[in-house]
C-alpha cells in the first residue's frame, strides 16, 4: 500500500518535473510506436480492405490465420526479428539492431496483423451494406476498397488505436531488438522493466503511470479530432 | 452516416488533415530513427555491472577522454558471449571464466584480460530459517538449506551468477535440479527479478554484492553468507574477434579496452562507491 501511494507521487513528479531523460524516452517511445502504427496502417488498412472484398478460394484461411497472428507474442516476434537482424543473420548487413529502427520493425510486425483483421471485420460489415449499390453503379475494386476505407475511417480509427495501445505498452519485442540503451533505444516499457529490476518498484509503476497518462492524452485528442469530424461531414 | 457513400474520390479537408497528421508522423519518426552519427561501440555486459550504477559512473570519463559513446546491453553473461558470437557487439564485459575462455579459444574474442571482480553473497530473510547466518563455508551453507529444504530462489537463466551457483551446488554434493518447482526454485530472470521473487517469498538467494548494494526492494532481506574465497566474483573484458566480423569495431573497441586497463580506468572502478561501500575491485594493475 505503500508502495503503490509512493508510485502515485513519483509519477506526479516525474510528470511535473519534465525531467530531460524522461522527456527523451517518452519522444522515443511515441516515435517508435507511432512510425509502426503509421506503416502498419499502410499496409494493413488497404490489406484489411482488399479482404473485406475479394473472394478467392483459401481466403477463410487467410482470416483465419490472420485473426490468429493478433495474438503473437511480443517475445517471439523480438526473437525473429533479431534472428533477422543480428549480424550473424541475413539482414545484419543493414546494422540496424540495438536502434530504434529495429523497433519500428518488430512492432510494425506485431500490429500489422491486428490492424489488417480488425479493419477486414470493419470493412466487411460496411461493404455488405452498400454492397448492391457498388454493383449498380460498377464500381472497380480499388474505387470499392477506396471508398470503404473513407467511409469507414471513424471505425478505423478505433482500429489504429488498437494497435498503438499493442505498440506502445509492450516490452518483449523492443528489449530484444533494441537492447534498452540508455539514450538511445530506451522506451517507457524498457525503463519500467529496468527499475523493476533495480527494486526501485515505486519509480517503475510511477513510469507506469505516466505511460497510461500520455496513452490517455493520446485517446483524448484522437477522439476529439474524430468528434470534430463528424460535425464537419455532418452539415 | 448520412447521405449514403462518396463514391467520386474523397477529398475533403478532414482528408488533407489526415495526411498532414500522417506526413508529420512520419517526419517525426524519421527524426528519432536516424540516429545520431557520433562513434559508437556496442558493449554486451551483464546486469550486474549495468544495475549497480559502475557503468553510468565510468562510462562518462572513458567519453570524456575518447569521444567514444558506449552503448550498453545489458544481459546475463550466457546471452551476452551468444550476442558476441553473432557479431552483434564489439567488446564483451563478463563474469564466467570457462565459459570465457572457451569464446576466446574457439577464435570469437581476441584475449581475455582480467579486468576486476567483487564477491559474491547469499542473502536469506532475517528469521534465517535454516541457521547459515555467519557460516563461513558456503558449501556447508549450501548443502544446510538443501537439507532443511527452505525456500531458495535461483536465476536459472545461463547467466554468470547461475553457472557460479551451480558449481557451488555441486562443490556441495547437491543436487537442487531434483527439488525444481518445491523448495529450490529457478526464475529464469535477470538478478533483480529473482531478488523480488526472493524478498516477497522469504527465500535464500544467491546475487552478487554490486547488485545487491544497489537493490532497493529489500523487504525483509540480509545478507547471511559472506567471505568465503570461493565467492570471488572475477570479470573480464574481452575484444569480439573482428576476423570472425569484419564490422566489428576493432580500434575504438580496443582502445575503450585499453582505458578499462589503464590507472584512469581502474580508478575509475576503484572510486566507484554505492552508500560509501566500495562494489568493485580493480584487478588489472598492482596499487602504486
């Protein structure tokens, strides 16, 4: 008890003190988790899109395996990155493990899958409603999968979410690939296992908080933009 | 939803705001991952030199004096010569000898230099259920907490202190591995994990003294076996073989090697004090 009451003070002072090291693993942590988020909407929305649509044979399949790959474990995902990319491995001649790039990666792998399913699901349920006036007016695929994704970016925006809260709050992937170098590839989650491992357990849990601060900043403003859009559409 | 789909291409201004939002993203992620282009080496080290605070301490003179930033990846001693094979880091800073000298003989490191050591304890809950506090023999120590069967908590995890442990065990002529899961339990984790298990358990562990002097989650914890010689805890610095990886770092790496062993770097070590103890012992120069 505490513990947990001198986790709440530490977290208030590391919040109000705008201390340098913690200001530069907080910018760390949202660019890493942010640039994966932004990729893996890149990939994953217009994938998530795509399968909404297409009907081929095996696409169950597909889902399915997708649907499956929300769940990977971070670890796991770490090891295969590292895998690829340590220097013994066929990607180490870029030399990007133990940086930040190498969490870009792993986290890129670890929410593309969950924004491709669950923007497939979003996708799936607004297609079938306007499935008979795309056929009237024969629109192509990429127009179909075009006007989806727009329609549908409210929802999809949830989805985004999703995968920034997957990004940003594991530890797993990015202590493998990254290493938890100081000042240079040391996030939030790397920082609260750090000082977990120190004992220090009310600075750790204090980080702890502000993390699920700034995620709640982040949700808020997100949900403000979306709140102001649809006003904008809404005449 | 109103007024049904846009099927001409959207272009609205919400659409423009997207884009800026998602072009600045993308700009701001671009900046963090272009790393910053000082010269670097990459140092795979264990927990215990990294959690005690010696690295933050030496590690800002040895840039002082060279420019070179030092990167550190902390991990248990196993994992680090595995990241050192793969040619992940340049230079290694560990504690398990054999295991040293066999990276060295099989052509992964250059030479083994003995670059310091502290001891090792075994800390234990202050009712001391199995009566060690004071012992002087670890091995009696050891085969007393077996044979009364308390909890005792192991890293389990390759690492240095678990390989030193286990030797211990066997000088002992026990055999935990059998009680794995009742009384002997191994947390597969870094030090300071296995200490938080140890504390909130009341159970005996095995940890080295810079860890545990920088430990802050004690709970009901001391120390109660101290001093045997056999809990010498020697660490070495070794020089990743770079014609085994030709990206290896060789002349920046060899000369943080060289300052590690030179009288500014042992002083550095030596003058490293956590609440006015001293952690480690400088072993590589005679005291002038």
């Amino acid at each position: 008890m505490e513990s947990l009451l001198q986790a709440f003070v530490t977290a208030f002072r590391l919040l109000t003190s705008f201390d340098a090291d913690l200001v530069e693993i907080v910018l760390l942590s949202l660019r890493v988790s942010l640039m994966a988020v932004f990729l893996a909407a890149l990939v994953g929305l217009p994938l998530g899109g795509w399968l909404a649509i297409a009907r081929f044979p095996g696409r169950r399949i597909v889902i399915a395996t997708l649907n499956a790959m929300m769940g990977l474990p971070p670890v796991v995902v770490g090891l295969i990155v590292y895998l690829l990319l340590s220097r013994a491995g066929p990607l180490g001649w870029l030399g990007w493990l133990f940086t930040p790039t190498a969490m870009v990666v792993a986290q890129f792998l670890l929410i593309m899958p969950l924004v491709a399913a669950l923007s497939r699901q979003a996708l799936e349920d607004l297609f079938e409603e306007y499935d008979a006036l795309f056929r009237s007016l024969r629109v192509g695929t990429l127009g179909v999968v075009q006007t989806l994704l727009y329609e549908g970016r409210h929802r999809l925006l949830t989805t985004l979410l999703a995968g920034y809260g997957r990004a940003i709050a594991e530890v797993g992937a990015v202590i493998i690939v990254g290493g938890n170098i100081a000042h240079v590839t040391r996030v939030m989650t790397t920082a609260i296992a750090l000082e977990t491992s120190k004992g220090d357990l009310p600075l750790a849990l204090g980080l702890g908080i502000v993390l699920l601060f700034i995620s709640l900043l982040l949700n808020a403003l997100a949900a403000l933009g979306q709140t102001r859009a649809s006003e904008t559409v809404t005449p | 939803m109103t007024g049904g789909p846009r099927l001409r291409r959207p272009c609205s201004s919400i659409t423009r705001t997207w884009a800026a939002l998602f072009v600045s993203i993308t700009l701001f992620g671009a900046a963090g991952v272009a790393v910053a282009d000082a010269p670097y080496i990459t140092l795979a080290s264990t927990t215990s030199t990294d959690n005690s605070g010696l690295l933050d301490e030496i590690l800002p003179k040895f840039k002082q004096a060279s420019g070179v930033d030092v990167r550190v990846v902390a991990v248990g001693t196993g994992q680090a010569l595995r990241l050192a094979r793969n040619g992940d880091a340049d230079v290694l800073m560990v504690h398990d000898r054999k295991s040293e000298e066999k990276f060295v003989a099989d052509g992964f490191g250059v030479k083994r230099h003995p670059l310091m050591h502290n001891d090792f304890i075994i800390v234990g809950p202050r009712d001391d259920a199995a009566g060690v506090r004071g012992v002087s023999d670890v091995g009696q120590a050891l085969s007393t907490i077996a044979d009364e069967k308390v909890p005792f908590v192991s890293r389990g995890d390759d690492s240095g202190t678990h390989k030193a442990e286990l030797r211990l065990w066997t000088a002992a002529q026990r055999d935990p591995s059998e009680a794995s899961g009742t009384w002997y339990r191994e947390t597969g984790s870094g030090m300071g994990a296995t200490l938080n298990t140890a504390a909130a358990m009341g159970a005996y562990a095995f940890v080295d003294r810079g860890t545990w002097l920088a430990f802050k989650n004690r709970l009901d914890l001391e120390i109660v076996v101290v001093g045997d010689p056999r809990l010498m805890n020697p660490y070495s610095v070794i020089l990743v073989n770079p014609e085994r990886h030709a990206h290896v770092k060789a002349r920046e790496a060899q000369r943080f090697i060289d300052w590690l062993l030179s009288p500014a770097g042992q002083k550095a070590i030596g003058d490293f004090r956590v609440n006015g103890e001293v952690l480690f012992v400088p072993d590589a120069i005679a005291a002038p």
